[in-house]
C-alpha cells in the first residue's frame, strides 16, 4: 500500500492488532507482528514515520497505515487490539485519553512501555469501569529483541491473555521451543516484574563492571586480556547476554585514537529511571534490594562531576602489583565473587516480586518468570534454567538459598568472595554491588543482628517498645524513672 494513499475504507476492521507509537521499539515490534503473519494497523502522531515505515518495511508483510486517529481505530478487528509504545507519563494517558473515547466495551488497550507499575494499576481501574481491557506489557530485549522476539511480561485480565496470548507467544523469543511470553498477573503486575527485571540488570551490569575494574587494577590484566576472561566465562556457568557483550565491548579499539574503546568513554552512566522506581518501591514494600540500590546509587555516583572533583586526590588504598600467577588466582576468586553477588542480586529481585504479591494480590508463578526471562531479555543467562527448576520444585521458596545447589555453590564461594571485597578494601578499589551482596548474605544468616541495640535505642527517645526473646507481648521500659520499671506495652 502506498503510504501517502488517502483512507481505504476496504482496509477497515482487518488489522488484528495495531501499533501507535512508531519509535525505535513500536516500529520494530509492529515489523515484528507482521513478520509473523499478523496484519497489523500502524500510526504515529507525526505521520512521517508512519510513511517511513511503509517506505522501508512495508514489503515485510500486511500493514495498514492510518494517519488519524479515527482511521487507525476503524482499521482494528473487533474486538479490538491496541498496542501503545510511547515515552511513559502524561505523554501515555493523552494517548490512552484519545483513543479510549473511539473504542468499545470488550476492546483492549496495551501499554508496551516502561511504564510505572501504579500508574498501569491506575489506568487499568479507569479503563476496567468503561469496559475496556488495560493490559501494561513490558518488554525487554531492546530494539534487536523487539524486532527478532522479546522477552514480554503482560498483566491485565485473564480474557485479555486469552486474545493476546497466542499473538505476545508468536513474536516472542523462544527456547527450546518455548514462548518467551506468559500471563504474569492483574492489573500492574506485568509492569512491576518488568521494573523487577530492570532493577536486576542494573545490579548484574555493576557487578560486571566491578569485576572488570579488579582484574584490570588488581590483577593488571588489559582491556583485551580481560575480554577474554569473559569469554571464558560465557562458556560456563557465567554465560548470559550481559557477559557476551562484556567480552565484545571490552575486546573494541576505537578507530580514531586506536586505543582500547572502554578508555575512550566517558565514565558517568546514565539511567533512565527503572533502577530507580526499583529501589524506592522496595523501600515501600520493606523489600531489601540492597544489590541492586547500590548499583542504582553507582551510577549517580559516577555522575555527580562536582563532588568527584571534590574527593579526586585524597589518600586511598595501596597498590601491590601481582605476578602473573597471583592475578591468575585472583581471577578464579573474582569469578567465584561474581557469581555468588548474581545470585545475591537475582534472589533480591525475586523476593520483591513475592513481597509484592502479597501486597498487591497478584498469583505470580515465579518459575514461568525464570522461564521467559530465558530469552530475548537483557538478563538472559544459563543459570535461569536451574532458577526455573527451583521454583519448580518449590513454587512456594522463600530464597534461592534454599534450594540444595545453589547453597553450595555460595558455601564454595566463600573464602574467594570474602577476600576480593577484602582486597578491593585494601586498594581502594569501590566494589559497592560486590559488597552489598556480600553484606546482605551476612545480615540473613547472621543468629543475631544489632538490631535489637536498634530497637533500645528506639523504645529510649521515642517510646517505641520492643519484643524480648523469653516471653511473648510488647514491652516499654521507662528510661527516666528510678529503676527503669518495664511495663507491658
């Protein structure tokens, strides 16, 4: 079809799904569906990308252009199929708004940004009171991933996975043959494991980064050495998206100044904000993500020019190179350290999706989120599988950590785990992803933690109470009375 073509009435009611929104992400995912067979209703509120599209991939299957707003509802099959890629916030409910007000009862709207979890919550009551389906998808893999298969989480209503499904299953990626898609709950439950899963890969990324900022200051390996360290470990129990790109990222020379790329990049990360709605929603729930707020808090670090100024040149650690067969052996612990802080940061992330189960009244089956997040995702890694199995076995584990294997592998990383953030102390070298995994390991096995100091303090300026070990019931002491008489609370 042409693009510039005026409105075809003939092509009305025959896309089954459709697509406003044509970024990066919405153009793919629309080239997606089609790909699959799908005939699919694409708009965009500046028109030009919607010719755009028609000009480069309208070859790739069966597209109906709609340049209004009008046009592209009438072109939808009933019941119909709406699918919204937009910049997440007000931009979404002005287009939820618009294009609510031409659909029907029993028609579905789908939001495949990153969108705040409440807010999907929020618009899925409004939408529900008008009859209409509110399903907030999210979807990971990134542009390759939306146009190859995606990694996607929806929410909603169990009708509305019972339309959707089979359509999110065909575009989605698949291991060894299985859809890389699932029901995850009501209402903002597909958003919250999406921000779950974001949250986890600023964790897995630190870590990553902190591992390579040891080897290269620890063991004095180069930029390319270490990219084959990488690649060794992609090949064992290591292996997943993140480590495969490490290695390639590592392994670049910049063409201009021939030196390593890595140097060449400027050392402040950005974020877009998941990270963040991470950490402070496991703040509401009492959730402690400790892994991932300290990669969260790394990359606002890196970013704060002014106060890195301001520490640049004051003393650190000390710097006592390594022979060749120190760095190797401090290879292997850094291996085994990077390892159990992953395990640390994905039992985290898994324990905020049951907290917020229980909070929110979602039935979430935590092996089917191991089992999509297998492919198409960015935290796609081997060890999924075994994560699976767990839950499995288990739909009701509290932690990774209690399952048999898992618990071993971290018994075995002990000494080497310890010693790195040791090491890192000693040097001067900020491991906060490593240490904070390390530390929260620490806290849950520990018999007994300071924080019953925590609570004296709190039932002496605040009259908070307290619990006691020898008898049930709360208690206050009355600090400033003679004797500091006990009474029940």
């Amino acid at each position: 079809m042409n693009a510039s073509a005026p409105h075809n009435p003939a092509a009305d009611g025959t896309a089954q799904i459709g697509v406003t929104g044509l970024g990066v992400m919405g153009r793919n995912l629309a080239r997606n569906f089609a790909r699959n067979g799908y005939t699919v209703a694409v708009h965009n509120r500046s028109p030009h990308r919607t010719h755009e599209l028609m000009k480069e991939y309208g070859d790739e299957g069966a597209f109906v252009p709609a340049e209004t707003a009008q046009e592209f509802v009438a072109a939808l099959e009933k019941p119909r199929r709406l699918m919204i890629m937009v910049q997440a916030g007000p931009a979404t409910d002005a287009v939820i708004d618009e294009f609510a007000a031409l659909m029907e009862p029993g028609d579905m709207i789908i939001d495949g940004g990153n969108a705040h979890f409440a807010d999907t919550r929020r618009r899925e009551a409004a939408l529900r009171d008008k009859g209409l389906h509110f399903v907030g998808a999210g979807v990971s893999g990134g542009e390759e991933g939306a146009l190859n298969g995606p990694s996607i989480m929806p929410g909603g209503s169990a009708e509305s996975y019972a339309v959707l499904g089979p359509m999110f299953e065909s575009v989605s990626a698949k291991v060894d043959g299985e859809p890389c898609s699932t029901h995850i709950g009501t209402d903002g439950a597909g958003h919250f494991v999406k921000m779950v899963h974001n949250g986890i890969e600023y964790a897995d990324m630190q870590l990553i980064a902190e591992a390579y900022d040891l080897l290269r200051q620890v063991g004095g390996y180069t930029p390319a050495e270490i990219a084959e360290i990488f690649q060794r470990w992609n090949e064992g129990r290591l292996g997943s998206y993140l480590i495969e790109i490490t290695a390639e990222v590592l392994a670049h020379t910049d063409a201009e100044t021939g030196k390593a790329f890595v140097d060449i990049v400027t050392d402040a990360a950005g974020q877009k904000g998941t990270g963040r709605w991470t950490v402070q929603t496991a703040l509401e729930l009492g959730s402690p993500v400790t892994a991932i707020a300290q990669a969260t808090f790394a990359r606002a670090s890196s970013s704060q020019g002014d106060l890195r100024a301001a520490y640049r040149g004051l003393p650190g650690g000390t710097t006592p190179p390594l022979s060749r067969t120190e760095a190797d052996r401090f290879t292997a612990q850094v291996e085994q350290a990077l390892y159990a802080s992953k395990v640390i940061a994905y039992d985290q992330g898994w324990k905020m999706i049951q907290d917020a189960a229980t909070e929110f009244g979602w039935s979430i089956d935590l092996a089917a989120v191991a089992g999509i997040w297998r492919g198409g995702c960015i935290i796609r890694a081997s060890f999924l599988d075994r994560i699976r199995a767990a839950y499995t076995a288990d739909p009701g584990l509290v932690s990774l950590l209690g399952e048999e294997r898992f618990a071993q592998e971290i018994g075995d990383a002990q000494v080497p785990w310890r010693e790195v953030v040791a090491s890192a102390a000693r040097r001067g070298i900020p491991v906060p992803a490593f240490s904070a995994a390390l530390s929260h390991y620490d806290t849950l096995r520990a018999d007994r933690l300071p924080a019953a100091l925590l609570q004296g303090q709190r039932d002496f300026f605040g009259a908070h109470t307290y619990g006691r070990t020898d008898r049930t019931g709360m208690f206050h002491t009355h600090w400033s009375r003679p004797g500091r008489p006990e009474t029940t609370a």
